[in-house]
C-alpha cells in the first residue's frame, strides 16, 4: 500500500506539473491571439532601447523652483514607474531643473500623461457656479451693490436647485436627481449645461454681506466660506473665462490660500471656489474599484476610495459640519485635480471618519491610474513635456548574446558534471533544469504582457545564477539518497528517507535566497531590481520543480529494474557507494547479504 500510494501521488504530481505547464502555454498563446501578447519577452531600456521624455517645470511669473521640490517630484515619478511593473526604467535629474525619464520601449500617452500630471486633489467650497461656455446675456445686469440671494449663491446655478427650506437629500445639485446621498460618497455632478437658457451671472460685489447661513454662522475673509472673498477682480476673472475654448486655464495661477476661478474636467461648468479647507497630502490610501450598493451587491459604477489621515480626517469632518446647514451651492465641495474640478457634491450630513468616495463617469482604468497618483502623492510642481526622443540600447543585442552563451556555457558544465557524478541519474538533473527553463520562460513572456516585465541584463545574470542554485537542490537530494543506501537501505527505502531529509534543507536554502532577492528588490535601485525579481522568481520555481517534477521522477525511476537492481551506469549502485552488507535471515536456516526490507513494503517491486 505505500508502495502504491507513493507511486500515484508521483504521477499526480507529474501529471499537476504537465497540467500547469500548458496552461501556462495556453494563456501565452491566448495572449497573441486575442491581445498584445509576444512570444518573445519583453527587454529592457539597456536591451531593446526606448523612449527618453524630459519633464520642464512650469513657472508663472517669479516663481522659482528649488533642488528639493526637484529630487521629491523624481521619486514620486520613480514611484509611478515602477508601479506599472519592473520595466527598468531610468529617472534622474538634469541640471538641477529638469527630470529625464527613460523607458524602454515606446510608451503610450496615458503612461506619459501619468507620469508628468501633478495630480494634486485639494478638497475647495464651492462660492459660484455658472455654465462653462458663454450663454445668452440676461434681460438685466446686476449692480455691482448687489447682495446675494437668500439661498446663499453668488452665482445662480445652470441647473434647477432644490428648495431653500428643505435640506439637500441628493448628492448632485439638479433636482432630477433621486439618488440618496451617502456619507462619505461623491457623485458626479450633473453638467451645469443642461439649462442652455440659464445665464452666466457675474459674482456679488464684496460689499455684500454674506448672511450667515451662507458663511457657516461666520464672516471675514479667513472664512473659505465667506462670500466676501469674490472681490470685483474675481468677477470679471469669472465672467471672462470660456471653459471650451483650448488653453483656457493656461495661465493659471493656483493659490492654496485664495479663491480659484476654475472649470471642470471637461469644461461644462466654471467655478468660484473658496480657499483649500483639505490639502491632497492629508489623503494616507487611495484605491479604485466597483462601488457596492446599499444592499452589499457590486454595482458596475466606478469609485475611487480616498483614506484621510488623522488631521485630514478631522478637517474634513469639521468642513462638512458647517456645509450641511448652508444652501446651493455653498453646500458643495468640490475636489479639484490639477487645478479642475473632477466633482462637486453636496452634503446632507457631515462626515467624521475621514473616508470618501469619488465617482465620476469614471473609467476602471482610469481610476485606477488616478488612485495609483493620489495614493503615491502629488508632484510639488506641475511639469511640461520638453522633449521626446527616441533613445538606442546602452548595451545592445552583443550583450545579450554574450549573456546568453554565458548561461549556455554554464548550463554545458553542469549537465557534464552531472553526468559524470550520477551517470544515468544526471539525466534527471538534465530533464529538471530543462522543465525549469521552460516555466521560467513562459512566466517571464506572460508577465511582460501583464504587468510590462522587462528582461534587462541584471535579470539575464539572475538566470544564470539560477542554474547553479537550481543544480544545488538537486545535488542535494541525490547525495541524500546516495548516503541512505551507503547505510544498507533499499533503493526506495532510501528515496523515501532521503526525501525526507533533503526537502527540509532545500527550502532552507530557497528561502535564504529568496529573502535575499526581496531585500534586493526592495532596497536596491533599479539597475538591479531586475537581478532581483529573476532571482526571487527561479527561487519559487526551483522549488515547484523538486517538489512536483523531481522528487516524483525519482520515485517513479526507483521501482524500474535499472535503477532498482543497482546497475553500475545507474549512478545509485550501493557496491559502488560502499554500503554496509547486512547479513539477514532469509528462513528455512538461509542467510542473505541484500539489503535489509523495511517494514512497510519497501521491498522490490514485481
């Protein structure tokens, strides 16, 4: 019964092995049929060459930029490289101004746009909102003494606001809309356009006295939601803007600590906005995904879930506490990314525990890529694409060669001495470093096309590195089995023992080296991250391939006559290893020298 039970898991193992092995082959396969697969994997910028961008700050008028604001947008820059997959891109500084990205490859628009947005979502009140493009003139202009209305709104909304005695029960400020508001949640706004006959009214003058439902029971221009701030300048700023003409916000200027006359992300609507009442660097975890509905089923809108940190939290809470008495629009607070206003939802009640959720007609990629920029943090400085250019291998395809008749060579000696230390059982080692070879290609290929895994040159050396490590798994295992039969025991006896043994050193020995590749790729720069990822990954592999490829070969080759009888080419040949000769009693007053059989059925095989 052991004999049989040993004997079914090892082809159960081989059969999971072969069963893996064309999944993998499958998917690879699938991938270039139905997407952007190669069969080749991906190399990198040393390899294969790419694309180098140069990022220029952008400055209005005296501002300045200093050395600091420059090495913290590279790493943030680094950050989002690398967060699209070990693709070995370069990033450094230039001058002490510029930052040069060098990627492998060409990359995309979206990836270049990810890279030099700013991505600096800042929490502002919401003082006007008027239609984005120009509308017909009213019958009437307002005065300049003009005091706003008793809804609190400087500017009359586009679209029909809900009553002023009745407290705000939808999260847009249309009164079409009949979703419920929920704590902590943002929903996209409805476009301010809809009403093509609302009129774009200037601003109140700033002798206006905001009433207090309008300031939040508070007055002065410290107040971000005072009216006082739309000053006379303001007005025509915001009169003047045309949210669909290209460029519109070119020259903006934004300050944290005064009001913004913005648009929104596609130019339906304008906005005063007051001051920053919660800055993008209080925001501690991003992530994007499916929103789920109040009755726990995933729904297919698209969110980004926001994460306050302790101060953040507390300033949100206190914010929405003031906005949720207040009327349209002074109850809504936009949140603004580069300078634009992504969504402006209004409150119906506050919200203390510092999380919040923006959905916007978003797609699941994009919110992904935008969670992916907030969660990493936000450039200290705006950039312009300066540059483009296209860039050659810094070692080339010679290099590769040489790296490749390396691992050749090196695989050449290791099946030698395989060969001339265990004969026939070499062709085990031989077969396992082949079936690693094949799942170290196929994961490398799909992980390009997945996750934009670049081979560069350090990941070539980890792979041949790997050779040696993979052959030392094996060694040992042998030599495991090799000292059981030198202490008389029977081939499978020995196979089964030794396993027993060697597994145990094996996966201290892969462990030791994978904890290293992890500290490598945490710690190391780029140039030899890729040394690391192969590493760890031959890592994990060396041991797929023992446990499920070597181990059952062994045990299955131990029941054949070849290997069982101790044949001198068979590499296991207890005469030849020295075992003990035990004499045992046979029965019937006879005596053998054999191997002692071990209880349990550890005899030979018929």
């Amino acid at each position: 019964m052991a004999q049989m039970s040993h004997a079914t898991f090892a082809r159960r193992a081989l059969a999971g092995m072969a069963v893996l092995t064309i999944a993998l082959m499958g998917l690879l396969f699938g991938a270039n049929q139905f997407s952007n697969g190669s069969y080749a994997p991906k190399l990198g910028l040393d390899l294969e060459g790419g694309t180098q961008i140069i990022l220029q700050p952008r400055l209005t008028g005296d501002k300045t930029v200093s050395p600091e604001q420059i090495s913290q947008a590279r790493d943030i820059i680094v950050q989002r490289v690398d967060a699209g997959g070990v693709a070995g891109a370069e990033v450094t500084t230039q001058g002490g101004r510029n930052i040069v990205v060098s990627m492998p490859g060409t990359p995309d628009k979206s990836t270049e746009d990810a890279i030099q947005r700013s991505s600096q979502l800042q929490f502002r009140p919401v003082l006007a909102i008027a239609a984005g493009s120009p509308q017909p003139e009213p019958s009437a202009s307002p005065s300049s003494s003009a005091s706003p209305s008793p809804s609190g709104s400087a500017v009359p909304a586009p679209s029909a606001s809900p009553s002023a005695s009745a407290p705000v029960a939808s999260p847009a400020p249309s009164s079409s809309t009949n979703n419920s508001a929920v704590p902590g949640a943002f929903a996209a706004e409805p476009s301010p356009s809809a009403s093509p006959s609302a009129p774009a009214s200037p601003a109140a003058s700033p002798s206006a006295s905001p009433s207090p439902s309008a300031s939040g029971g508070a007055t002065g221009a410290k107040d971000p939601l005072s009216l006082d701030q739309i000053t006379p300048e303001l007005t025509a700023a915001f009169t003047a803007l045309d949210c669909s003409k290209e460029g519109a916000l070119e020259d903006l200027v934004d300050d944290d600590t005064k009001p913004l006359v913005t648009c929104d992300a596609d130019g339906a609507a304008k906005y005063i906005l007051g001051p920053v009442v919660v800055s993008g660097d209080k925001i501690s975890d991003a992530s994007a995904g499916y929103q789920v509905g109040q009755n726990g089923q995933q729904t297919s809108t698209v969110e980004i879930q926001l994460n306050l940190n302790g101060e953040g939290a507390k300033q949100y809470a206190d914010i929405s506490r003031k906005m949720v008495p207040l009327q349209q629009p002074q109850n809504q607070l936009a949140a603004t990314l580069d300078s634009r206003v992504i969504v402006a939802p209004t409150f119906n009640e506050a919200i203390p525990n510092g999380k919040a959720s923006i959905t916007g007609g978003f797609g699941i990629e994009e919110a992904r890529d935008l969670a992916q920029q907030l969660k990493f943090g936000a450039l200290p400085i705006s950039f312009d694409l300066q540059t483009r250019d296209q860039i050659s291998p810094t070692l080339g395809s010679e290099q590769l060669r040489y790296g490749l008749w390396a691992g050749l060579v090196g695989l050449l000696l290791v099946t030698i001495y395989s060969l001339l230390q265990y004969r026939v059982l070499g062709f085990v080692t031989i077969a396992s470093i082949l079936a690693a070879g094949v799942l170290t290609y196929l994961a490398i290929t799909i992980l390009g096309w997945s996750h934009n895994y670049r081979l560069d040159m350090a990941g070539v050396t980890g792979l041949i590195v790997a050779i040696g490590f993979t052959a030392d798994s094996f060694i040992v295992y042998f030599e495991r089995i090799r000292d059981e039969l030198r202490e008389g025991r029977s081939l499978e006896s020995a196979v089964a023992t030794g396993w027993d043994r060697a597994k145990r050193t094996i996966l201290i020995a892969d462990g030791v080296n994978f904890l290293a590749a992890i500290v490598l790729y945490v710690l190391a720069s780029s140039s030899v991250r890729g040394f690391a990822f192969t590493l760890g990954l031959t890592t994990l592999l060396d041991i797929l391939i023992v446990f499920l490829f070597t181990h059952p070969l062994v045990t299955l080759l131990a029941r054949r006559k070849f290997f069982r009888g101790g044949h001198p080419m068979s590499g296991l040949d207890p005469d030849k290893l020295g075992a003990v000769k035990k004499t045992s009693y046979a029965g019937r007053g006879r005596f053998t020298t054999n191997p002692p059989r071990v209880a349990g059925g550890e005899g030979s095989a018929s």
